[in-house]
C-alpha cells in the first residue's frame, strides 16, 4: 500500500513525528510531494518527490482532464472540462 502527502511550503514544526510515525509502518510506502525539501532524516519507506505546485498542477491536470483552479487548506478546487 502506498500514501501520498502532498505540502507546497514550510513544513510545521511537528514533521519529525510524521516522519516518526510514517517509518513505524514499515509495511506502507509513503510518497512526499513538496517544494520544499526535507531537512529530517527519512525512514526507508518514506520517497521524497520535489515539484513545484505549478509542475503537480500540470501533472494533475494531465491525468484526470480537468482543470485545477487552485490548491489551499479546503483541498484542490477543480473544473472538469
């Protein structure tokens, strides 16, 4: 099974639990897409993917054919075409 976390900016102070947590469920990949790298060492399950919010949009757009507006705290604001 796999998991993906996607953040664009800072991370919070709490991150080195996440990561905590993520490496002590060994048996799940974790996959991180963000525009800022982590500074934190990463457990053997967890994959860093830097990209840009403007590459992830493109990329999203590109797979399910719609148009992503935007990206913010409520989630990604799409208009299928």
């Amino acid at each position: 099974m796999g998991l993906v976390t996607i953040r664009f900016g800072s991370w919070p102070t709490y991150i080195p639990l996440v990561l905590q947590t993520f490496g002590a469920n060994a048996n799940i990949s974790f996959h991180i897409f963000s525009d800022t790298r982590l500074a934190w060492p990463l457990p053997s399950n967890v994959r860093e993917h830097p990209m840009t919010i403007a590459e992830f949009l493109g990329l999203a757009r590109a797979k399910i054919g719609a148009t992503l507006t935007s990206m913010d705290n409520g989630g990604v604001h799409a208009v299928h075409h």
